[in-house]
C-alpha cells in the first residue's frame, strides 16, 4: 500500500501536518484540500492544496501548494499527512484503518540481527517530535489503538515522557503499545517518572529472545542488553506498567524457546502477555538469513511446548505473523490477525483455501520467503 507520494512544493518552508479532504465544505485551517479537478479560489482559509495540476510557478497563491502529483487513490478524506519542503507527501495516519502508529526516531541503541527498521544515527527527535505533537491533536478522539514506535522510543528522554502526557490529555480513550526494547528502564528514575504520568493505557511491547545473556546479546548485537532488559521489566512492574514480552521465531531463538517460556514464568510473572512472532522478510533479515531461517515448520514442537506450558501458567499467550496451514490445530486458538493491513498480503494459492478468511496471512515482503508448507485447506 502507498504511503507515500510526491509533487512539486511551492511555499512550503518547513513540513506542515494537516488533514486531507476532497470536500471544500469540511475544510479548516489544518486541512490541506486534494484537488483533482478545477483550483480553489486564490488563498482560502486551509493550510494549502495539493493537486494534480501541472503548476510551474508560485504565482497563483501565496499559500502552500503541491502540484504534479501522480495522484491521490491512497488517501481517503480525514487521513493525515506530513507535506515536506520537497513535495513529499507522506501519510501518518489513516481515518479508517486501526493500524496507526507515532514514529518517533530511527535512532535506536540496539541492532538486532533482524530488525526490521534498520537505525539510523540521525539528529531527527526534535523534528519527529514536533510533527506528532500536531499530529496527536489531529487524532480523532475516538481513536482505538495507536502505537509508539522507532527506532527506540525511549532515546527521546524527556521527549519521550512529554508524548505520554500529550496522548493522556489528548487521547485519553486510546489504548498506547509502546514497542521498545526496554534497557532504559534498567534506571529507576526512568521508571519513576513513567509511573509519575499516571497513565494506564500504555503497554509495554518488550522483546525477549533468550533465557540466557549471551545469546540475547548477540541475537539484539548490544552488550549488556539482556541484564538491562530484565532490570528493566522489573522495574517497570515495580511501578506497575503493563508489560508485553515479545518473542521473534529464528533459527537463533527457537533452540532455547522453552528454556525461555521457563524463565519467563519463573521471573517475569507480571507480563500481561507473552507473543510468539513469525520473522519479517525485511530490513537487515534478508542480510542475515542464513544466520535466521528455520521454517516454521521445523520449530512447530518448541513453539507448542512454549505455548501450552505457558498458557497452562495461566498466562495470556498468542502467535503472531503465522499461517494457520503451518500450525497444527491445538494452536490455531492462539493465531491472531496480527499484521497490519497496509502490509498484509496472501499467497495465490491462498485464494481457494476455506481458511482464508480466518487466517492472518503473511507480511507483503515474505510472499518471497515463507514455509514450504503452506498449503490451502480445501474443505
Ligand atoms: S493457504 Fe493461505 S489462507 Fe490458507 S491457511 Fe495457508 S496461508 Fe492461510
């Protein structure tokens, strides 16, 4: 799906957040109006036009304006952009999907093997923070979920805090899952000032990849990063956060997976929610795959004992990112949708398979990497 497009920027200094819409009658000053017919009287009281046109001067307007673009079929009326210097236009958040996110840096202290977004050592907190500040007060209040993720959240420091307490006081009906890797919490204080916001709509996702710190270290390439990690969980549940452990599924996590399930019920008995997760085709992945792949296939008996020893704890357990196909029966009740629409795709075969309505599928960028025994239910 096309998250992004790209015209040529007349008047626009800086990158403005506003909210599309074809329609003049809704327009406000935070709305950019799409124009895919005639031009708007000259300078309206919106923030500017995007449109198809071919316009080779400012002349027309002093007001910002995109033109060129190829066209507009991806963004739907109330869906919020970020229009940059350079006539990117970028969406942040889309009006009828529940898959929306705050990105909030490339940075990150970690590099895992199979990061999915790579970090990128570039001065861009105060930048990002600035446009989801417009962004968040452009949010439907009814907004249901909405997640924070990077690069590693936490980097933003106090930044990171001041974006709590803007989603508390701005969206106090919407549930925050927070994806980081949770070593800055080995700080008490860090913790403390969490827990000083009061704010009982965020979860924690944390990843954990092994019961052991050598092999976690490793899989997250940071030294010090399971000790950290563990110091971290507990600390947050000292203060009483909501934490989620998260698992990737690969060939360096699934040899101590039950050791892992072990130790998590052992020592993280806080967790809310344990996720097993399929591995993404994407990012430093396909670079290190042959340090990664297993098909899932061949790790269905560590992943079932994982499973049912953990949910026989009485924890809340589930499987992201796998195909029903592959899984055997007992843990297709743990099997969520969980891929995000804008990259969840299926295979041709998938089209006759009468599961397909119930299976999640796969991430668009693994239709080229995923188990050899997919096959389609057939009745
Ligand atoms: S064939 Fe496709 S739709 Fe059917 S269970 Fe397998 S992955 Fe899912």
């Amino acid at each position: 799906m096309l998250l992004k497009t790209r015209g040529t920027a007349f008047n626009i200094n800086e990158s403005i957040v506003g909210r599309v819409t074809r329609n003049q009658f809704e327009l406000d000053n935070s709305s950019f109006l799409i124009c895919e017919d005639e031009l708007p009287e000259r300078d309206n009281p919106f923030i500017g036009v995007l449109t198809k046109h071919k316009i080779h001067t400012n002349a027309y307007y002093s007001q910002p304006i995109v033109s060129n673009v190829p066209n507009f079929d991806h963004l739907s009326n109330g869906d919020i952009v970020v229009v940059n210097e350079d006539g990117t236009i970028r969406t942040l958040y889309r009006a009828n999907s529940h898959h929306n996110v705050l990105f909030v840096t490339e940075r990150c202290n970690s590099n895992c093997l199979m990061c999915s977004q790579p970090p990128k050592d570039k001065d861009d907190i105060s930048r990002l923070y600035k446009i989801n500040q417009k962004l968040i007060s452009l949010i439907p209040k009814d907004c249901f979920e909405l997640v924070i993720t990077g690069g590693e959240p936490t980097l933003l420091g106090e930044l990171f805090f001041k974006t709590l307490e803007t989603l508390k006081e701005q969206l106090p009906k919407t549930e925050i899952h927070v994806l980081t890797n949770g070593r800055s919490f080995a700080w008490r204080n860090m913790a403390e000032r969490l827990s000083n916001i009061n704010y009982n709509r965020v979860m924690f996702g944390i990843p954990l990849y092994a019961d052991y710190y050598q092999v976690h270290d490793y899989i997250v390439q940071a030294k010090d990063a399971f000790n950290q990690t563990i110091l971290g969980l507990h600390n947050l549940a000292r203060y009483n956060q909501r934490i989620e452990i998260r698992i990737v599924l690969h060939k360096q996590s699934v040899p101590r997976l039950t050791r892992l399930s072990k130790y998590i019920y052992k020592n993280l008995p806080f967790a809310q929610h344990i996720t097993f997760m399929g591995l993404e085709y994407i990012g430093y992945t396909p670079h290190n795959i042959d340090k990664l792949w297993i098909d899932p296939h061949d790790y269905i008996d560590e992943l079932n004992e994982s499973v049912e020893f953990l949910a026989g704890q009485g924890m809340q357990v589930s499987i992201y990112n796998s195909q029903l196909c592959v899984l055997p029966q007992n843990l297709w009740k743990y099997c969520r949708k969980s891929i995000s629409d804008w990259k969840n795709s299926y295979l041709p075969i998938c089209q006759s398979c009468t599961k397909l309505n119930e299976c999640g599928g796969l991430f668009t960028w693994n239709l080229d990497k995923h188990s050899d025994y997919i096959n389609p239910f057939l009745v």
